[in-house]
C-alpha cells in the first residue's frame, strides 16, 4: 500500500531498505545536525560515523567523516532549564465541524495529565497516550453534538480541535524538527514532525484489521489529517514493521505515542533544554549486582546505570567483549562482567548465560522505572554498516531483529549467536528492543554498529526527566 500525502513531500525521508520478506520502508534520514571533535576515553574507542541527534548523539557527513573528524555522545538527562518561549504555554480551544464542537485544554508545561471523554473510548485512550507520552496536559471534551453526526465527524473533529490548541500555542511559527520511534511489542512506529509551517502529512501506515474494539482503523488517518492541517505542521507517519505481523492495537498505539515523543523532543529544541549528569536528578544510585551459576557458566555481573561508560569485560569470547563494552560506553554505564564456562564444547551456553545476567541486572538497577524516558533509539555507522535500534523499557520483553550476515562466522565467532544474544538480553531485563540493519554487509562492523546503536538508544531510554517528577512514563502508572 502506497503512503497517502497531503500537500507536500517532507525534506526528511525514511531511508529505504527492503530485506527479503519485508514490504515496508524502514529508517528515517536525519537533517538538521550538528557535529564535535572528540574520542571517548572508555576500555574500546567509539568513534561514532553518524548517530542519531535528538537523543543527544551527533552527526558527521561524509565530507567531515573524510576529513578525519570523530564524534562523543553526551551525558543523558535533560535539565530543568527555563523555557525561552515567549508564548502562553497553555490554550483553550473550541472547534466546531460536521456538527460536532470539541473543547480543548492543551498544556505544555504539566505532568502529562489527560482528562478525555469523547464517546469513543478507544480514541479517549490514544489522547491519553499523547498527554503521557509527550508530558502535555490535555483536556478533550464533546461539547455539543448534533443529531445524525457520525462517529468518523467526533474523531475527526477531535483531531481539528488538538492541532488548533497547537496551533493556537505557536509551535508552527518555529524551523524546528524532531523524530521519535516507539515499539509496542512486534510494532514499531516512526514519526517526523516539522514545525515549519504549512500544513502536510505523509501517512505510510497499513492496519492489518478494520475494527479494534469499536474503533474504525481506518479513522486514525483522518483523526491525524485534520490535527496536521489546524495545527499548520508537517508530519511523516511510517510503519517500520510489516503489517501483517502486528497487532493493529500496538500499531495505532505506537503511532500516537511516536507522535506524543516527536512532538516533546520538538518541543524541549525550542526550549533549548541541555542534558546534565544523571547524579544531578537521581535522588539514590541505580547500581545492581548478580551472580548466576549453573552447571554450564558462572557469571558475575556489575552496573551502574549513571557511570562513566568504563567496562571490564572478560568472557573469554572476544568479539562478546567487544560488544557488551561498546554497550557500556555508549550508554555511559559502567560495566563488569567475568564470566567462564563450557567454551570447550562451544560459545553457546557462555554468551546465552552473559546476556542473561546482564539483562537480570539491568532490570534490578532499574528499579521500577519512576522518572526515566523509558523510550530510546539511536542509528550508527561503522565502516559501510548502518544499523537502527529502538528500545522501550517496558517490562514487556520482544526482540525484532532485522539483520543479516553473510558471514556464518567471525573468527571462531558464531554469527546466529548475535541474535541470541540480544534475545536473552531483552528477555531477562524486560526491554522491547528492535534492532534494523539498514545498508551494509560487513559481518563485523554489523556487529559493532549493532551494539553501538545498543547503548545509544539505553542511554536515551534510561535518563531521568526531572519534568515527570519521578512518576513512570505510562498511562497505566506502573510498568
């Protein structure tokens, strides 16, 4: 199915990789970046080729890259600076079209409180997402509602009303981009939102069914064509994972909450926020220490989420070492893992065990998830390989992993194992994780871009946002 576009075509464009089996583009092209000289002075030198910006990572082009220039990642929490917007931060709006008048209440400066009651719960659940997700307080209420109106005129009508309060706050009046992924299990949703004015929406989304619960499919494409066009933005909606493999409730669910994140991070652009220490926000230390032994390994493993992105890795598989190090100093947590075992029969039951442990520990260092972004992606390039990751930390362990080796092995390394190794990983720490291979077919530089794209989008994931005042990112409260 073709991408529907509304008036425009967006400056940034999902890249398009097309791996066997898969019908749907995936990746989205940065624009708009920045870049810095510099080494990370960690156990492995990183020297990231292009990485994605809004989660604090830079870029360099070719030019910058030819020209011997390197890149470092920065410290992951964004700070408590004052907003340097000169606009009301919060609006009230009615709407009236097709016979339906919506009144809403749109903040940008609350805790992500949402107040919805539409007649259409499925909708009032999506709002809901957008207030959490993008840390807006919003407030949606039918006010009137005539006789033979239509279920599509509220939807649509509810979308007109959100993009007028938009609108209405002059977020449009801005050059600002941003992007966001957001993975729901087996989806995965990508959002771009240009806030340059002129009013476009390109809609690339399939949902595999007509109805969830009582909600018409179909009505996410309006609901999103009349919020764009009242609120004079452009946006590009992408579906990064075949339809026919996901749930439509993860899809849309994902859509909006893509949306709610892209349009924060557009946000926190306009408002300059720097990142800082997470020492400065965390109010406890978030480290966690696991030893496991069974009759094939012994692993003892060591982390502390707001560390230095210094490791000691000894598995006694070098290219596992390689991999869980670039984790540590791309994240910037610091990292010690010894593990021994059966290596004389293979590497099987020593990486499977590794990534176990290591997820376990993960999962106790980071408590009950209160105050952090929980969401983060990140796209990096080694050599010719660029590889994408998203991740969610969500208590809701999924591994999509989208990658293919020419090679059956590394070295004495086993390829399979890679795949393997992230699977224990998100299994045992409770992480949705997607990992794309977007061009390339270097076997090991896949494995370290990989891994690379790994700890960018952990470091985004897990900093704290002082804005949430310690609740967790989630419309349930709990995760």
């Amino acid at each position: 199915m073709a991408a529907t576009t509304y008036a425009f075509e967006t400056r940034a464009a999902f890249a398009c990789r097309r791996p066997v089996g898969h019908r749907a583009p995936i990746g989205l092209r940065q624009t708009s970046l920045r870049a810095r000289s510099g080494t990370s002075a960690n156990a492995y030198s990183v020297q990231y080729g292009r990485v994605s910006s809004v989660n604090g990572s830079v870029h360099l082009g070719r030019s910058a890259a030819r020209a011997g220039l390197q890149t470092r990642s920065m410290r992951p929490v964004m700070s408590a600076a004052a907003p340097n917007m000169t606009k009301a931060r919060e609006v009230t709006k009615v709407v009236e079209t097709n016979g339906v008048s919506v009144k809403v209440k749109l903040g940008l400066d609350g805790l992500g409180t949402v107040h919805c009651d539409t007649g259409l719960p499925f909708l009032d659940h999506m709002i809901d997402q957008l207030g959490t997700h993008g840390m807006l307080d919003l407030s949606v209420s039918i006010e009137s509602r005539k006789e033979g109106s239509r279920e599509e005129d509220v939807n649509n009508a509810v979308g007109a009303a959100i993009g007028a309060a938009i609108a209405e706050l002059g977020l449009s009046d801005s050059k600002v981009q941003a992007e966001f992924f957001s993975p729901l299990d087996e989806s995965l949703q990508g959002v771009l939102i240009d806030l340059s004015g002129h009013p476009s929406l390109v809609y690339d989304v399939t949902i595999p069914t007509k109805m969830v619960g009582r909600y018409e499919t179909r009505l996410m494409e309006p609901f999103f064509a009349a919020l764009v066009k009242e609120a004079a933005i452009k946006v590009h909606i992408q579906r990064l994972t075949p339809a026919k493999n996901c749930n439509s409730h993860h899809i849309i669910e994902a859509t909006f909450k893509a949306f709610a994140r892209a349009m924060r991070q557009a946000i926190d652009k306009m408002d300059a926020r720097e990142p800082q220490a997470n020492a400065i926000l965390g109010e406890k230390a978030r480290t966690a220490a696991i030893h496991r032994q069974t009759g094939e390994t012994s692993i003892d493993v060591d982390v502390t989420l707001d560390g230095l992105g210094n490791s000691q890795v000894s598995t006694t598989i070098p290219l596992l070492d390689r991999q869980f190090a670039e984790i540590a100093a791309s994240s910037g947590i610091s990292l010690n893992i010894a593990a021994v075992g059966d290596t004389y029969i293979d590497d099987h039951h020593t990486i499977e065990d590794t990534a176990i442990t290591l997820g376990k520990t993960l999962m106790a260092a980071l408590g009950d998830r209160s105050g952090i972004n929980r969401m983060g992606f990140a796209e990096v390039v080694v050599g010719g390989a660029r590889v994408h990751a998203t991740l969610d930390l969500s208590g809701r362990p999924h591994l999509g992993f989208d990658c293919d080796f020419a090679d059956e092995r590394i070295g004495p390394y086993d390829t399979q194992l890679v795949e393997h190794t992230y699977q224990s990983l998100a299994n045992n720490s409770g992480m949705t994780l997607h990992i794309r291979l977007l061009e390339g077919a270097d076997s090991e530089d896949i494995v370290v871009a990989a891994a690379r794209a790994v700890g960018q989008a952990l470091r985004m994931g897990i900093q704290y946002d002082d804005r949430r005042a310690g609740k967790i990112a989630s419309s349930k409260g709990v995760l």
